[in-house]
C-alpha cells in the first residue's frame, strides 16, 4: 500500500509540474509558434519591391482600416507635388489635430521637407494635416491628389479621405493595395531616405528649441537591412506595420493589418522571404540574341538585342522553370540602327513576367534598284 501511494503522489507530482510548464512556456509571443510563412494579423502580404512579386499572402485583398499606414501615401503624395523645400507657414487650422502630434504652433514656418520627418517618423497628424493643406489647399483637394497617386501605384481597391488615417469609414485599403503604394513610394530616393532615417533635428525657433524627431519604426534597429517603412494604429485597424528590408540586393516589403505581434511577425515573414527567394539576373544589359532573316536587304540578316537587364526574385527550384521566346515579324529593308525589331517574351512556370522590346544592331540598306538608284544620285 505504501508503494501505490507513493506512485500515485508521484502521479500527481508529474502533472502538476507539467501545468506549470504549461503556464510559463505557454506563448505569451505566438509567433514563435507559428510557422516561417504564417500571420496572426486579419491581412497580409510579402512583396519584392522591385517586381511587386508576391512573395507570400494572407487575406491580401480584403478591405481593411490603415492608421497611420496611411502617411506612406501622404508622403509620397506631397513629393510628387510639391518643392520639398518649400517653406509652409503654419496656420491654426494645421494645429491641434487629435492623435500624435509634433506640437506645432501657429506662426511656425517649416519647411515640406521636415513636415515630411515629423509624418513619417513621429507620426505627426498635425504635419500630416499642414501638408495636406499645403500641397491640395485643403484636406479634401489633397485626398483627391492622394487616390490619384494611389492608382498611379496600381492601388485600385482603396479610398483615402484624409492624409494621416484617423478613423473614417470610407478610409480603407487592402493589404495588396498597401504594399503596392509603398513600393511605388519607396522608388523614390526622397522619401527611401526619410523612411530608413533613425532621427532628424529640426530647428523650431518659435518654440526655441531643436526637435530631435525619432523614428517610432523598432525594424530599423532590429531586423538586418531594415530600411522602412510605417507604424500605425487606431482602434477600429488595430496595429498595423508596412516594414521593408533589403538583403544581397532585394528589398521585401511586409504588410500586416490588425496585427498585434507586428514587429515580431514581419521581421519572421520577411526572413523567410530572404531564405526563400534571391533576386536572380534573368536577362543581362545589352544582351544579343542572335542574327534575324532581313528581306530585300544588302544583307541577309540582321544582329538583334534588348537594352535593359532584367531581375526576379526566384526560388532555387524556380532557376530551370524561366522560358523565353523571341518574336518579330517578317523584316523588309531598309532598316535603321536602334530600330525595332521584335520582342522577347520571358515566362515562369508559363506565366509572362517580362516583355522587353529586341533593337538592330546595325542599318541594312535597301537592296532594290530604286533605293540603289536614289544612293547613286546622292
């Protein structure tokens, strides 16, 4: 009997200590338990910045609230349209708008480009505002600027009506949407330099100090290659985070929308990117594709070649699946240098990816006795 107690208070022992275990290891931060490619957040999305290649996604095209994930739109909007060392002079109704703020006063004069500091760095809905006012005359002219420039981005699933993301109801984008527009943005050196900024200064003579703006974005500090790009949060959106890293030459940019963990899960959403893809040369500058079949011409073909060189991101399984086919018409001469040609289409997995227009590279002159005849004369 003694026996059956002593292994039943061991029993119990073994239990208990394994609800303790339970309890302190249980997943206070979930992401770890997660896996490499999955989210917590309502909305996702893992783009290459250059191609906008879709790297992985989750619930990207639902609509979904942004916050101040909005400013990335604000900022590249105001780049786009305005001088970024113009000199705005603050008015009363630029100040004290509800939310983050960077305390201006009526009276101030600033410049665009350190408005744009303080919105994207402290988040400030009061410069937000003052460029709103600066560069569309009012909020509602400059959120009309804002969703043309988000369609310039290919964001056609989004509505902004105002330029720092308090809540509206008709304020909303997409995941997808999201990361086009800060891909878009992010091509621009102007507003690439702002986002991947730690601090900036701005002299504030009126207030007699100098504001050392510092940037609320924990990617730049903590994640290799982070460079970008934006917090948010509201109550109806929740945490919100378009963040951006560039490794060996790729950019990612990782969109989450109502995402609590957002640091955690887009510094492993983008790390599984990097371990996945690697931005693959697929067609070189200047690259000569071979001679082409020239009609009525002094000879017989023509060398033919494409201007640019091309990158994608691929997969190491992906390498033997990239096809390309040369396409072009029937060539008559007389044909100039540079001229067109054809095309050569590049395709993965059967999908076109690229379409790049083939150039001579040389002139072939005419071969018939009316073109020899007008040389002949000249």
């Amino acid at each position: 009997m003694k026996v059956e107690k002593k292994s039943i208070k061991m029993q119990i022992f073994y239990v208990l200590a394994v609800l303790c275990l339970c309890v302190f290891v249980h997943p206070l931060n979930h992401v770890k338990y997660l896996t490499a490619n999955a989210t917590s957040a309502s909305s996702m999305i893992v783009l290459e910045a250059r191609t906008n290649r879709i790297l992985n996604q989750s619930n990207a095209y639902a609509r979904r609230y942004m916050a101040s994930t909005t400013k990335i739109l604000t900022a590249i909007t105001v780049i786009k349209n305005c001088d970024v060392n113009s000199v705005v002079s603050i008015t009363k109704e630029m100040c004290g708008i509800e939310g983050s703020s960077i305390y201006l006063q009526v009276g101030e004069q600033i410049k665009v480009l350190d408005l744009l500091y303080g919105l994207m760095l402290q988040s400030g809905n009061d410069a937000a505002t003052a460029l709103a006012i600066f560069v569309g005359g009012s909020v509602k002219g400059f959120a009309q600027l804002m969703n043309k420039t988000a369609k310039e981005a290919g964001a056609n699933n989004s509505n902004f009506v105002n330029p720092h993301g308090l809540h509206d109801d008709n304020h909303y984008t997409t995941a997808y949407d999201l990361g086009l527009i800060s891909t878009y943005a992010l091509r621009d050196k102007t507003f690439a330099t702002i986002c991947a900024t730690k601090s900036h200064i701005v002299n504030r003579p009126v207030k007699g100090w100098k504001h050392n703006i510092k940037n609320k974005n924990k990617i730049l500090n903590t994640f290799q290659g982070g460079d970008g790009v934006k917090t948010g949060f509201t109550k109806k959106a929740g945490r919100c985070l378009v963040s951006s890293a560039t490794q060996n030459g790729m950019q990612v940019v990782c969109v989450v929308l109502n995402c609590g963990p957002m640091f955690e899960e887009c510094r492993q959403l983008m790390s599984h990117a990097f371990k996945q893809y690697s931005l693959t040369k697929i067609l070189p500058s200047y690259n000569y594709f071979g001679d082409i079949a020239v009609k009525n011409g002094r000879v017989d073909k023509v060398g033919a070649y494409s201007h640019r060189s091309l990158y994608y991101p691929l997969r190491v399984d992906e390498v033997d699946s990239v096809t390309k086919i040369v396409e072009y018409d029937l060539v008559v001469a007389p044909i100039q240098a540079e001229q067109k040609l054809g095309k050569i289409k590049i395709y993965l997995h059967n999908r076109l990816i690229f379409e790049e227009d083939l150039y001579s590279v040389q002139s072939v002159q005419s071969n018939s006795i009316l073109d020899k005849l007008k040389e002949w004369f000249k």
